[in-house]
C-alpha cells in the first residue's frame, strides 16, 4: 500500500483585459493525485490521475488532466488526458501490458485549471472562446515489474588448457539470466546429454550432471576426455541440454552441440574461446556481442 500527498497549486487569478472579459482576483487552489500499480497476474500496469479543483472554480474554470506512463528508457508507453467543465473534477485511467520484467515504470500526472474566455461580436459566429491557463502542476507514482524467469545462457568464461595426458581441456562457465540478461540466483540446474555416451579415449561412459544441482550464479561445464588419448578419439554430443529445474517439465536454458576430442574441442562448431557475454539459447542459437 502506498500512501500519497496531493500537490497543491495556488492559483491567483488577475484581471483579465483581453476579449473584453473581467475576472476578479481571489486566490483558488488546484489538487493533484497520480497513482500506479502492477499486476502480476495479468503482467499489466494500471495508472490513475485525478485533478480537482476548489468550488470557487467551479463554473469558471475547467479541470484538466493527462497523465503518461514512461518506461525504465523514459520512452512514452501511454498517454492520455480527460478536461471536464461542469464539476470541477478531471481524472484519466491508463492501462498497459506487455510489460518489461526488471523495469521501474514512472506515471506522471499534469494538473491545470483552464479559464473559459468568452466574448462576443457584431460579425458571425458572434461569440468567441479562448481557453487561457492560469498556471499549473504535476506529481508522480512508480512501480517496478519483477524479474523475469530464468531464460537463457550467458557466458562467464571460456578457459582452453589441457588434461593430464596432454588432450585438449575446455572449462566454460556459464550464468543463468532472464530475458534482459539479468541473473538468476539460487535456482538449480540440471544436464540433458540426450542418452549415454561413451568416451572411445577411455572407453568409459561420460559422466553428466543428470541430477539437479543449486548454483548461487555461475556453474562450469569442465569438457574433456579420458586417458590415455591420442588423435580424435573422444565423443559428441549433439544436443546437450541445460535446464532449470521447476515443475515437473524444466524449461530449456540452452542447447549446445559438444564436439568434445582429445586433439580439439567444439562448441556449436566453434573451437576457439568465446567472447564474454556470448549468449546460449534453448533453440540452439547463439548470439556473440559484437
């Protein structure tokens, strides 16, 4: 529950000469109240924004609004304003869905009471009308989105060393993040090599994380063969899958294509060390920052 303070404009209204039309000067006050809210349930943002005026402008003057929603780039994601002339109270409500996870939100109300300007003429339309504005004032409200599941891949580190008996030693670290790459803490982990392998260096059976296991933000993949080895021996793993374990189907955070042998070691095709923040995806993309 947030609790909010209306801003207050005081308000002097002058003599007005322009179109022939007098006013008399009294001071008048103008209150603003802007509010909003996230609902997870639905992902959507609701704003509210509400001016009212005292009743001694009531009939004078009109009561005018608008209210925008910003997001965390200060880009406008909606906007509206409501002007009402007989109550003295002008209030818009915006909603917005689709938002961004891991981002504040800012809604920002303007407040203004607008002067009705009327006079007249011998030549048509006879009766003229200038709205004036005689000052005005704005208040706000955020709230931010959570952060998003657990989506993808992103690379800590790609270190290319080597074994015991001289093969080629890959350990890659990896960190799990949302959709903006914003990390995940304290969620498990488990390995999906697709079916056994064997290791034609050592002729043993791979070892897999095939159990779920907790990281607090980074864990290693430590790709190597047995020994002894010498030449290509060594195996494949075509569609090694990393999963986050929640329910009882983990999503997918990345497929990889493991060439693992003892003379050279590939990732998707590539023998070389990644560059930091290379991103892994569940479809088997990959996306390397430029």
């Amino acid at each position: 529950m947030r609790m909010r303070t209306p801003i207050t404009l005081s308000t002097l209204l002058v003599l007005f000469c322009c179109l022939g039309v007098a006013v008399e000067t009294r001071a008048q006050a103008v209150t603003g109240y802007t509010e909003i809210d996230y609902y997870a349930d639905t992902d959507t943002l609701d704003a509210y924004s509400e001016t009212d005026m005292d009743e001694d402008l009531i009939g004078e003057y009109d009561a005018y609004v608008s209210l925008t929603i910003r997001d965390g780039n200060f880009s406008v994601v909606a906007s509206g304003s409501e002007e009402d002339q007989w109550n003295g109270v002008a209030s818009v409500e915006l909603f917005y869905s689709g938002t961004t996870p891991d981002t504040t939100y800012t809604a920002r109300g303007f407040h203004k009471p607008i002067a009705d300007m009327w006079d007249y003429d011998y030549a048509w339309p006879y009766q003229t009308y200038a709205p004036i504005s005689v000052g005005s004032t704005y208040d706000s409200d955020s709230v931010s989105t959570p952060a998003g599941p657990p989506d993808h891949l992103l690379l800590g580190n790609d270190l290319i060393g080597s074994t015991g008996c001289s093969g080629v030693r890959r350990q890659i670290d990896y960190v799990v993040v949302d959709s903006n790459k914003h990390i995940k803490r304290n969620i498990s982990v488990v390995e999906d090599p697709g079916g056994a392998k064997t290791d034609s260096c050592s002729n043993l059976n791979v070892v897999f994380s095939t159990s779920c296991f907790q990281i607090s933000a980074i864990f290693e993949d430590d790709l190597k063969t047995g020994c002894p080895g010498s030449g290509s021996c060594g195996f494949d793993v075509p569609t090694d899958k990393w999963k986050w374990c929640n329910g009882t189907t983990p999503p997918t955070l990345a497929t990889l294509n493991y060439s693992v042998h003892y003379n050279q070691i590939n990732v998707d095709g590539r023998p070389t060390k990644y560059p930091d923040k290379t991103e892994f995806f569940p479809d088997g993309s990959v996306h390397i920052p430029q």
